[in-house]
C-alpha cells in the first residue's frame, strides 16, 4: 500500500509538471480523462490512490505553472495575473526571481493551509451563506479602489468595463473550456504581439535567490490568508479574483505581489478539498472529479490529502527551481521573437482543438481587448474584470 501510494504520488508529480509547463494545458482536462478510465482503474487499484494522484497532480501544477507565465507569457486561469509582474522582471533579467517569489509564497501557502484548515472546517457551515451577500461589494470596493490608484482611472474604468462585458458574453457562450481563449488573449498572445512589436530581447538571468524579510511577507501572506479561503467555496469565484481582493488590502510592489499570487493560488488549490469534506460542495474541476471517485470524503481521507499537499508541496518547491535553472539556460539561447510566434502558434492550435473555431473567435476578440489594455497605459490587473464583474452579477 504503501509502495502504490509512493509511487501515485511521484506520477502526480509528474503529470502536473507536464500540464504545468505547457502552455494552455490545464489539469481538468487531464483529470476529465482520469475520471473517464476511473471505472477500468479502480479494478486495480483504490480510490485513495487516485485521489492522491490527483491531488499531487494539482499542487505541483499550481508550482510549475509560474514558469510558462513567466517565460513565454503564456497563462492560465491561476497565474493570469503573473504575467505583469513576473514578464517586468524577465526583461530585467530576474525572471528566476520572479518563479522564485512565487514559489516562495507558494510554499507558506502550503504552511498557512495546515494553520487555518481546523479553523475553516469549524466556521465554514456557520459563514458561508452570510459571507455570499457580501462578496458582490467587497469585489465592487476592490475594483473601485484599484481605479482610484490609477493616473488614468477613465481609461481603468474603461478596460475593466470593456474586459467585464466580455467576460460576460464568452461564459455565457456555448464554447469549451471558455477560460482557455479569454484568458489566453487578454494576456497571452497580446503580451507576445507587443513583444514581438517591441523587438524585446531576453537579457542574461541572473540566477540567484532573492533576499526576502520577513517584514515583505508579512502583509502578502496576510492578504492571501484573508482573501484565499473565499474562491475554495463559492461558485464561479477564482484566485484571480481573490488575488484582486488580496492586493487591494495592501500595497503590493511586484515582488510583494507574486508571492501574494503564489500563496492565494496554493491556498485555494488545498482548501478546496476542505470544503469538499466540510460541506460537500465543489467548486473547482479537480474537487468534483474527487467527489465523483470518492462521494463522501471522511476525515482519514482528508488527513492523507493534507500530508499529500505537504510533501508534494516541498518537492514541488524545489523541483520547480530546478527546472526554471534548465529553462533559462535554454530561453538564453533562442530568438524570442521567433519563440513568441511559436508559442502565439501554439496557443491558437491548442484552442482549436479544444474550444473549436468559437473559440478561435474569442481568442481574437480577447488578444484585442488586451492590446486595448496594454496599450491604454493602466495596470493589466484592471483586465480581469473579464472574471469579476460576472462573478459580481452572479452574486447581485
């Protein structure tokens, strides 16, 4: 047994290496083919074991995906936000920093999650409905705060109204995997195109482990604390959105922010099988494959979840400083002009074959809107409106 649950961990790892260093790969879909062979599985194996395999699959995914986003500019629903800081940082040659500040955040996400887990299962039944009344004003005052902090807030109000009604139209749409051309556009491929616009070449990295206080921490672990636990529960509420929350609780430079992004990302990736024991509810793909492979989550299995995230945790800390060495010494010796047609080939082919030629549509529709974002001199966070302001009409 314990042999079987060593070894589902160490392809946990492996599988969310690979979706996390692909670019628009995401682990639902691997887990949406899990779950399809789950029936022939289970003839050989238990259900812990694929649930172990599932959850090492997600923390390690949530680490290794900082590195495409950092890199190649190309994002996900999670690191979205990664692109603004981590790409600033790449071009000052610091793009190991970046991967390593969100990480790190990464990493006492995974300690704020054994802190506050036997808090959140106790006052989770008792606050969730009351907490779902608010959500809607909270993003309101977030958003409206985040304007405020603009030189140009005409243009910020613009950008966050137009990326909304976008958002609005492509979740409401009959496309697959909608996130993958919104998100894909809005800060992939338009990041790539001023790029290639602006002849950016990667300078030499330099690879080092940045000095981090314990007073620059304090307050992103803080935020991340406060803002996290909200998208492990309610519906259609992601760590976009509380990342927006988060940073609108603090002044957040880009380093403060990526690991404000790191923790609010793993907290919400470990939580989310909290609240599948506390309350039976999923919000993320991964948590209802869960359900779907085990319907009712008992404490031991929670327990095993938890040391899983702990150890994949650590593993997945290193593992990913490691690779994004390899990366760079790699990224330092191709044309990234050439790279950045690559990946915008990549990123189109990959939407086709998953959201069709809607999703091709959307993917174009949204690449304009981010250039429209980029190039109206506001901060990019004002672009994931695309995810707020429909979360903010669900809840109203």
């Amino acid at each position: 047994m314990v042999l079987e649950l060593i070894i589902a961990l160490a392809i946990g790892v492996l599988a969310g290496t690979f979706t996390g260093l692909c670019p628009s790969i995401h682990i639902n879909l691997v887990g949406a083919l899990l779950l399809g062979l789950s029936a022939s599985l289970l003839h050989f194996t238990s259900p812990i074991i694929l649930i172990i395999f599932i959850v090492a699959m997600t923390i390690t995914h949530t680490f290794t995906d900082f590195i495409p986003s950092v890199f190649l500019g190309a994002p996900d629903e999670d690191t979205a936000l990664s692109v603004l800081p981590g790409h600033e940082l790449l071009i000052q040659g610091r793009g190991y920093e970046a991967i390593y500040l969100a990480n790190y955040g990464s990493i006492i996400g995974i300690i704020i999650i054994i802190l506050i887990s036997p808090l959140f299962l106790l006052i989770l039944p008792k606050i969730e409905s009351l907490i779902k009344i608010f959500i809607p004003y909270i993003l309101i005052i977030s958003s409206i705060f985040l304007i405020s902090k603009e030189q140009n807030q005409v243009n910020a109000l613009i950008v966050l109204l137009i990326s909304g009604f976008l958002g609005i139209a492509v979740l409401n749409s009959n496309v697959a995997q909608p996130f993958l051309p919104l998100l894909s556009g809005l800060f992939g491929v338009s990041s790539l195109i001023i790029s290639i616009k602006s002849k950016i070449k990667i300078p030499n990295q330099i690879i080092k482990k940045p000095n981090i206080s314990k007073k620059e921490i304090t307050m992103p672990i803080f935020a991340s604390s406060i803002a996290s636990p909200l998208c492990c529960f309610l519906p259609g509420f992601g760590s976009g959105q509380a990342t927006i929350i988060g940073s609108s609780l603090i002044k957040a430079p880009r380093e403060k922010f990526l690991i404000l992004l790191g923790a609010t990302n793993i907290i919400g990736a470990g939580l989310t099988f909290a609240v599948l024991y506390s309350i039976g509810k999923t919000r993320t793909g991964i948590a209802t494959i869960t359900k779907e492979i085990i319907p009712t989550l008992t404490l031991n299995h929670l327990i095993i979840i938890t040391l899983t995230i702990i150890l994949t945790g650590i593993i997945s800390f290193f593992w990913t400083l490691f690779l994004a060495k390899r990366f760079i010494k790699i990224i330092q010796k191709v044309n990234y002009t050439k790279l950045s047609y690559f990946i915008i080939l990549i990123i189109f082919i990959i939407t086709f074959i998953f959201s069709g030629f809607l999703g091709l549509f959307i993917l174009i529709i949204s690449t304009a809107t981010g250039l429209y974002g980029i190039l109206s001199n506001v901060k990019r966070i004002n672009l994931m409106g695309c995810l707020v302001i429909p979360v903010i009409l669900i809840y109203i």
